[in-house]
C-alpha cells in the first residue's frame, strides 16, 4: 500500500516509448520534484519500427523494447512499471488491429479492471494518459485512452470490481496532447532542414489537437538532459532520419522544454490561463 504522505503520479500509455515522448521531461520534473512517478504499459511494442536490423527481430522486438522502457524508467526516475501484456495492435488498418491478442481487442471490463485495481494499489494524485485522439491516431492509443479514463473514474466507486481492494479517487486527469500549432511549426522547421514530415502521409490537421484545448504548458526545459537519455534508450524506434535526431540543438532544446495537457476532471473553467503544473498546491 502507498505511503499516504506522499503526491504520486500514474501514467497509462501503450507502447514503450509512449511515456518519453510526449511527457517524458514532465515525468522526470516529477520524480526530481519528490513525487513518486507509476506507469503502466499496455504493451510490448511487438510490432513497432525497428530502426537498425542489428538491434531486433520482429521475433524479439517485444523483449527488446521491454528492456528499452525499463532504461527509460530509470533515466526518467519512474518509481514503478506495471506492464498489462496485451499485444500491440500496429497502425490503423493493418492486419495487427485483428490480432485476438491486440489491445484494441481487449476485453474492455478487463483492461478497466486491471487499471482500477493499480489505482487503488499506487493510490495517485494525478493520472495521465493520452489524449480521445492518441495523438495521432493509433488504436492502442485511443483504447489506453478509454479504459484509463473509465478506470480513473471507477477506482472510486465502490460498486465496481469490488474484487479490488481499497477505493481511491485521484484528484486530477490529464490527457498527454501535441498543440497543432506547433506541430504544424515544427513541420515548416523540419522541411527548412530537408526533413520529412515525422507522420508521413497522415495530414497535419489529423494530428494533435487545437492550440485552443490545450489548458496546461509544463515547463520542462530543465528536465531535456533526462528526456533525451530516456530517448535514446528507445533505440529501436529513434532511427538516424528521425527529425528529432536531425534538428538544429536550440530547434531541439525549445521542442523539448515545454510539454502540453488537457485537464479532463475536474474540467477548466473557460477562460481560464493555462496551468503551469498538473499537481494543486500543496
């Protein structure tokens, strides 16, 4: 049982590298900041790029990106790992979403149920996770999306899986999202320098949300240094044409210094400035 006396955090995200890219700077403020960081991933990763054929096979990508995350999380200061075991659904539209194994398959009950009884464990202030969209579409991302976001939401009450001990509610839900705005910057940047877009063929105004959603800008910049260590333990994801791996260092320290959320519970009045921190005062 957690330390009551202490602010904890739990991220829900898919994939290994899930947790670095888009909040890793905000996951190690947290953990430099006392807080204790969780995360639960959903899967292995068992069908993502593999960068450099020397590093995997598609027969052991899934134990490679397992200890890539687990790199990741000591790089970042994340606390505790719980990993659910569902299999990576692939990209939108492939045969992998059909997989019976696949996340996106998943039994919705269950996967609530797992997140629930971690909740009640961990007992976190925060949760987080990906935005309805999962950023760009991904249908492991829009499912950890959903079954997080009932799960934040039933840890509480009492009438659900009562086979889980203790009730807790936590105090906040973040969604992890990417501003179009600055998207839509960092593609004029990354074409400036010959680049590719980073999502190819998917158009811009699919990705991210409106600058308008977003409620809270973190400001991370003192936590790169940690961010860019987590990165590179994805080794098999980060290949030498990866735009991040190609950018101007002051283009790459102003992408990396601020990171972008969505208060879904308690929701923001309108109108309101955005928060410069996802915890409430102490």
């Amino acid at each position: 049982m957690a330390n009551s006396g202490e602010r904890r955090l739990l991220a829900c995200f898919a994939h290994p590298d899930d947790e670095t890219f888009g909040c890793g700077g905000t996951l190690a403020r947290c953990a430099a900041e006392g807080i204790q960081v969780h995360l639960a991933c959903a899967t292995r990763g068992e069908v993502g790029e593999i960068s450099d054929p020397a590093l995997a096979t598609q027969e052991t990508l899934a134990q490679v990106r397992e200890a890539e995350l687990r790199g990741a999380c000591r790089a970042l200061g994340i606390a505790g790992l719980y990993l659910l075991g569902y299999r990576d659904s692939g990209m939108a539209g492939t045969p992998d979403n059909s997989h019976p194994q696949a996340l996106c398959q998943a039994n919705a009950g269950e996967v609530v149920g797992r997140l629930v009884a971690i909740i009640r464990m961990v007992r976190p202030e925060v949760v987080l996770t990906f935005d309805a969209l999962g950023g760009y579409g991904h249908p492991d991302h829009i499912a950890i999306h959903r079954f997080a976001t009932e799960a934040f939401h039933a840890a509480g009450d009492p009438l659900r899986y009562p086979e889980s001990p203790g009730l807790h509610r936590p105090a906040r839900l973040y969604y992890s999202a990417i501003p179009r705005g600055r998207l839509q910057a960092m593609a004029r940047l990354a074409a400036s320098q010959g680049m590719a877009p980073s999502f190819g063929a998917i158009p811009l105004d699919k990705i991210g949300v409106p600058d308008e959603a977003i409620t809270a800008e973190v400001s991370v910049a003192a936590y790169a240094e940690a961010k860019q260590q987590a990165m590179a333990c994805h080794r098999t994801q980060m290949g030498p044409a990866m735009p991040l791996n190609r950018l101007p260092p002051e283009a790459l320290r102003e992408f990396l210094g601020r990171e972008f959320f969505i208060r879904a519970d308690p929701p923001v009045p309108p109108g309101s400035p955005r928060e410069e921190w996802l915890f409430p005062a102490a």
